[in-house]
DNA sequence: CACATAAGTTTCTCCTGTAAACATGGAGGG
DNA sequence: CCCTCCATGTTTACAGGAGAAACTTATGTG
C-alpha cells in the first residue's frame, strides 16, 4: 500500500518494532492498526461503489474486535473525514500528473485536468462520492479542509497562468473557478450515476461538454 | 399542504370520509397516513439541513407507531423515492415559473431557470441532496425516473428553442445540455455545501459563472 | 523489575430497519 | 341489522450498528 503523506508514514515506521512479533496467529497489539482499518475501508469502498459504510464490518476484515477502531478514531467519521481527505490528495496527485508539460496549450492542460478529475471519480464513485457528501464535513476538520482546497488551488493556478498567458479571457478569476469547479463536480457526478450514458446524450459527452464550457473561457474564437 | 400530482389528491379525497370521525384523541385509522408521512418527512427534511432520515423518527412525529409506515411504504426507500420525486415536480415547477414569458432573450430564460434551480436548492438543502443521492435510486422508481427526465427536459426545450431561433450556437445539443446540467448541478451542490462564499470567489459567483458558461454557448460574441 | 500506559477485548445500552402476529373498525353481503 | 372481511393500525421480536465503560495485555521506561 501507497502512502499519501508523511504523517501516516511516520506512524508506520513508529510501530515497525511491535511488529515483529507478529509470527503469533493473534498477536494482541496489531502494529499500525489505524493505517489498516484505512487501507481495509479503502478496499471496501473500491469493490462495492454504493456500500453503505460500517465501523463494525471494517473492524471484522481487519480481524479485530469492533471496538478496537476507536482506540485510533473518535468516531465513525473520523474515519471517514480521513478517507475523504486522502482522497483528495490522490485526486490532486492524479490532476497534476496528467497536465504533461509537453501539452500544446493550457487549455489542452485545463481539458486534461479535468478529464482526470471525472476518471478518477468513475475508477473510485464511493471514494469520490464520500469526499463530496456530508459524512465528510470540511468544516470540522482543518487537515480535510486543507486537502481540498489544496485541490481545487490545483484549478485555480491553471486559470490564473492561463490568464496571464493570454489563453483566458479577462474575466474575474473567481467566476471562472466557480464554473469550472461546478462543470467538472457536475460531470463526475452524472458521470458516477449513469446519467450521462443512456439518455440524449451523444457518445463522448464529457470532452464535448468541456469544449462548451472552454469555448466560453478562452480568447481563441 | 399542497399536492404535487393527481395520484397524491386522489388518495387524499377518497379518505375524507374516514377523517370525518376525528373528533376522538387517537382515532385508529388515520385518515391519510401516507400522505401525512410525507408531509412529515418534508417538513422534517426543510427543518434540519442536514438530516439523518429515521423512519422511526417520522412515524413519531406523525403519532404512529413504528411500524405503522410500512402498510404504506414497502420500506424507507420507498419513501425516500417518493420524497424525491416530490422534489423533482417542484423543481421543474419552479424552474418553469421563473422562465417568464416578458424576459427579452433565450439567454434570459436560460439564466432564470438556471437561477431558479440554484435557489431551490439552497431553500432545500436537504431535498436537494435526497434527489441526487443514492437514496433515491432511479434506477427502480420509474415514476421517479420519469420525474427527474421531465425536470431534465426543461432544460433541454430551451437549448433547442434557443439554436431554432438563433440564440445559441449550433454545437450537438446533447453537449450543451450535458454542460448545463452539469453546470446548474455543480453550482447547486457547491452553494449547499457553503463552497462558494468563503473562497476565492466573488460576491455573486453564481450568476457570474452561469455567464461564463453562456458565453460559450451563445452566438452574440 | 515494577508499573503506567497504549491498544486491544468484552459487555452493555440505545437506536434503527424490518418481519410477524395481533387488534380494530368501517364497508359490504346475507 | 348483524356478521364477517380487509385495510390499516399496534405490539412484540430480532438482527444489526454506534458508541461508552470496564476489563486485559503487552511494552517501554524509571
């Protein structure tokens, strides 16, 4: 398994002893049971997309009691901020990697971008719909806070190179994020609940459907 | 309360008949119990935005017992669909009231309806999020289905009436209605989740992001 | 080595959804 | 006019989940 930060990293390297002993069937202390029940609810939440989430069925794969969890979360959402919140950081991870720099133009990197934002929503619909809905509350949590707007900064430095290249229009930053956040969410989410396969909507609707929104973004009429 | 459809009004006339003997604290047939669980449900859902919908809950409320919903509602689902739905008739009815006849352009009424769909949303946070969440799967309700492709075609009227008289470019329109929609959707989820006022963005980043969008869709450049 | 503590486990209470069995009262047939 | 059926209630029961509290076991430190 990846890790997405140096926090739980660190934690991992922090209880790589107390796992030698782990030779035993059961040994009572797991070693890094937090990054485990994560990696475990990760798992889970890539095979069923609709799962409705349990502590408890976590706890059972894992192989530990169904109290033990809450050694290591306060509470269910807890956990489930956490799993939001590395979520946005793959999906940044996943953004930036797919602006090549050898693209022809920043709307070539804008359309890219958001390509990749609404794949890795239809490769990951439960871990995508859980960093949008409000199990995952951005206002309790600092560090999910963070990782989000880390992750739409991802957008909004695109747009403002874009402006100062001459690609965008003049138009107020802000309202050029908002839509552009608003179109890509909105095309992930169609994406995700099959509305944009088997209604009046032609073969490849999302590039399509990007060129709009661009074609209302860029200087080159 | 008002009724939202035929079927609902029906139901409510063919029962008024038993409601005659209420004079008694707890008469044992309710009258129109499925009707009042919805009505219930509604109020519920518009009075905490952020709800976590108990069946049981609701039967409280509305002074039944527990397990008196399910003569009327195979289960919590059913319920949550028919809420849904519900949702979707007003929605459609509200984007079609704003579209005022004496608005001077397509583009108008575009933004109108688009205006219409945002605030609904905003006013119904918590139906909102019912209607696009997995809750309500419109995969089974075809009544639901069909309310939600009926909203969805308002939508998509205007994008032809506008192309037909010249207002909007003469792109697939299954790409423009994927672009608005998703665009009306995105903007919607992100004023609910309260995305849009603390940022980077403007003070009316909802209109400003509707233009930008139209900018692209239309011809006057 | 003793022991404080972190990290497990068991047990308990309260809640939910849902099924099954029971109760009631209004409507329609004899 | 009464009797009986059935829609619509209620009570009771059960399987699960969230979370708290009390108990247990390794482990690292004075």
């Amino acid at each position: 398994m990846e890790y997405d930060d140096l926090a739980s990293m660190k934690v991992s390297c922090v209880n790589m002893v107390s796992r030698m002993s782990e030779t035993k069937d059961h040994p009572y202390h797991h070693g890094d049971l937090r990054r485990t029940l994560i990696d475990t609810a990760l798992a889970m939440l890539a095979a069923d997309q609709n799962w409705t989430f349990t502590l408890r069925e976590v706890a059972r794969r894992t192989g530990v009691s169904h109290a033990a969890p809450y050694k290591h979360f306060r509470d269910r959402e807890e956990l489930l901020r956490e799993l939001a919140r590395i979520g946005f950081v793959r999906l940044g991870k996943a953004m930036t990697e797919a602006m090549c720099p050898d693209l022809p133009s920043t709307r070539a990197h804008f359309m890219a971008a958001a390509q990749a934002c609404i794949e890795f929503a239809c490769q990951n619909p439960g871990l995508y719909r859980l960093m949008f809905s409000s199990d995952a509350d951005k206002t309790i949590d600092p560090q999910l806070h963070d990782a989000a707007k880390s992750t739409f900064g991802i957008l909004l430095d695109l747009l403002e190179r874009g402006q100062r290249d001459g690609s965008f229009r003049p138009v107020a930053v802000s309202a050029m994020a908002a839509a552009s956040w608003a179109q890509v969410h909105g095309l992930a989410m169609l994406a995700i609940n099959g509305q944009l396969l088997d209604e009046k909507v032609g073969p490849a609707p999302v590039p399509a459907a990007l060129d709009v929104l661009l074609d209302g973004m860029c200087c080159t009429d």
